[in-house]
C-alpha cells in the first residue's frame, strides 16, 4: 500500500488541519525571513491495543535529545517546529521539573496590580534564568513552535502536515528525526472494540509493520530537503552497518547512530561516505556541555555545505 494511503487508514487527530495551516504559515513567514527551518521530532510514539483505548505500546524516548538539539538549533539561528510527545521533555523546561521548583520558588509578597513576586535563593536554581530568557527570546521573535502528538497516529499525520509546510523551503528545510517512532500498530478494524479481559488468558496480539515515513518524506514530500535520521541500537556491532543500510535504502543525507546506554555521550555521525564520532568527555560533562551542540554544530556545517551544493 502507498505510504500515504497509509498515513489517511489511520485516524486523524483533532485539530489536524488547523495545525496543517499554521505550520504552513510558521515556515512561510521564517522562510520569508531567510533563515533555515529544522522540523525537531521527539519523543516516543503510542499504539492503543483496543477501540477504546486501555492499554497502549509504548517506548523508553523521553524526549531528551529533541529538547536539548531544538534549544541548540535557536541558538545556531535556525527556525524551530518542535514536534514532541505530549509530556516528554520540552526545551529550556526539561531540566527543571517541578520538584526542583517547588520548593525553591516562594512567593515574595502580594501580589501588586495583578503581577506575582516570587524569590529564589540565588543557587537553588542554576541555570533558571537563563532558560527562561532564552525561551521568551525565542517565543517573542516567533522562532519556535511546538506540536504536541501522542499515539502514532497522531504523529504520522502531523509529520506529513509538516512536512507539506517546510517543502517550499526547498534545501534550507531540515529534518531531524529523533523521535522513536513505533515500527508496529494495530489496525482499527482489527481492534476489540473493549478492554482486553484478563479473564481471556494468555494475550497473544498480532501487530502490523509501520512503513517507514522516510521513503515519502524524501521520495515525495519534501525531496530538496536536508534529511536526519536516527538509528538506535542495543548492539554496538551491527548499529553502524544498520545506519549505512538505511542511507541505502532511502538515499537521504544522513544518519545519527546511538547505542541507548551510552546515547547522551556518544554518536556517530553516518554518511554515504564518512562516519564521524562524537564523544562527550567527563571534563564537558563537568562544565554543563551536552552532546546535542556538538550534533546541532556538525550538523549545521553539513547542512550549509548542502545547500551550496544544491545552488
Ligand atoms: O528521547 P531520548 O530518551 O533522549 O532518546 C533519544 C533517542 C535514542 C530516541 C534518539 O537518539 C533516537 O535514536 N531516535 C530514533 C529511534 C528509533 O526509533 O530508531 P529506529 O531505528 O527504530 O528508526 C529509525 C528512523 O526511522 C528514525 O529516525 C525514525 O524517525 C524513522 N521511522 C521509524 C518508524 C517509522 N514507521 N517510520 C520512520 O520513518
């Protein structure tokens, strides 16, 4: 079956075709801008087992990698569409979950004219304020947007609705897939319409194969793009050759590898004719460096040497 026929068996999620539009609008305006747009995926997907859904599959993504590469990609001057899992890791907020401000934060006084004082310790919450700047910065020049999906259906129409909106940037689009994405589903019509009983027994469920959104996505809906995919193993020895093998097989420009103990502080960075090791040392770790600036930077060389090529 065509991989768009696919993407339309699945349901559509509410609000797709406002969010289709204001993606459009998004891209159009910071491409008007002249400035690169990079679509950041993130997170993990979920596969309902049945109509009304009780039980899911799901996956160990927290969304991590997106959040912090989305936040480098600002920095780098890069128009960011932020395509996450509804309560994964978000940017400038993912390092300080609530319970890190709960207690730190106190209200200061009354509050005057309808604005609220709150106070700090000054060390209790490294790195806060600037968090916060970086993110209104962003949000006030219109540089970042965010799309929240969930179940895999949700997430393969968004994908494409983003995919028709960064097209018309030609190569200054990006692609960078780092969501993990679920490579089986249940079909609707093949669902228990209600929760799987216990009472059943042994549960023994068959699931499809996902095609993978790659083939389209380079094929078809934004073939001049610069594309990023990621691979992720737990075997060290065959993750560099599955990586080279989907460059094979979809013909996009490149792939980061990781391995998932050690994805914060190593990847490889694979193309048709290099591979390119990045590591983080104890000594970055100790100053606060994550491996995402230094992905975000080879990345942002690459994709500049790309569109000089296509010019
Ligand atoms: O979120 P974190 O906890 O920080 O972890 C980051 C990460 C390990 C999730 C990330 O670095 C990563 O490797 N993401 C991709 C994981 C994955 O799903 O790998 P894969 O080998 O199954 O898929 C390979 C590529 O195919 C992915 O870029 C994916 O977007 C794409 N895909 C997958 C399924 C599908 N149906 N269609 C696709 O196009």
């Amino acid at each position: 079956m065509a991989e768009m026929e696919m993407v339309a068996e699945f349901p559509s999620p509410a609000g797709a075709a406002r969010w289709a539009e204001v993606m459009a609008r998004f891209a159009a305006r910071l491409g008007a801008q002249g400035r690169r747009v990079v679509l950041v995926t993130s997170g993990g997907t979920k596969v309902p087992l049945e109509a009304r859904p009780v039980r899911f599959l799901d996956n160990f993504s927290s969304g991590r990698r997106g959040a912090t590469s989305a936040e480098a990609f600002l920095a780098a001057g890069y128009g960011v569409l932020f395509l996450y899992r509804a309560r994964s890791s978000f940017p400038f907020a993912h390092r300080f979950p609530p319970q890190t401000w709960l207690s730190a934060l106190r209200p200061s006084g009354p509050a005057h004219s309808g604005l609220l004082s709150l106070e700090a310790e000054e060390n209790a919450l490294p790195g806060f304020t600037a968090a916060l700047r970086s993110y209104q910065e962003a949000a006030a020049a219109g540089t970042f947007m965010a799309v929240e999906f969930t179940t895999l259906a949700d997430y393969l129409h968004l994908l494409h609705a983003a995919a028709q909106a960064l097209n018309p940037l030609g190569s200054t689009a990006m692609f960078y897939l780092a969501a993990a994405v679920s490579d089986f589903y249940v079909p609707v019509s093949e669902m228990p319409e209600h929760k799987i009983q216990s009472s059943g027994g042994l549960l023994q469920i068959t699931m499809k194969m996902v095609p993978k959104m790659l083939s389209p996505l380079v094929k078809d809906w934004a073939p001049k793009a610069f594309i990023i995919s990621f691979k992720l193993e737990t075997d060290p020895s065959i993750v560099i050759n599955r990586a080279r093998n989907a460059l094979e097989i979809y013909q996009h420009q490149v792939v980061v590898a990781n391995i998932l103990e050690s994805r914060q502080s190593c990847v490889v960075i694979v193309t048709k004719d290099s591979e390119t090791k990045l590591l983080l040392s104890e000594e970055e770790v100790g100053k606060g460096i994550e491996i995402e600036e230094k992905i975000v930077d080879n990345l942002q060389s690459r994709h500049t040497a790309f569109i000089c090529e296509q010019n």
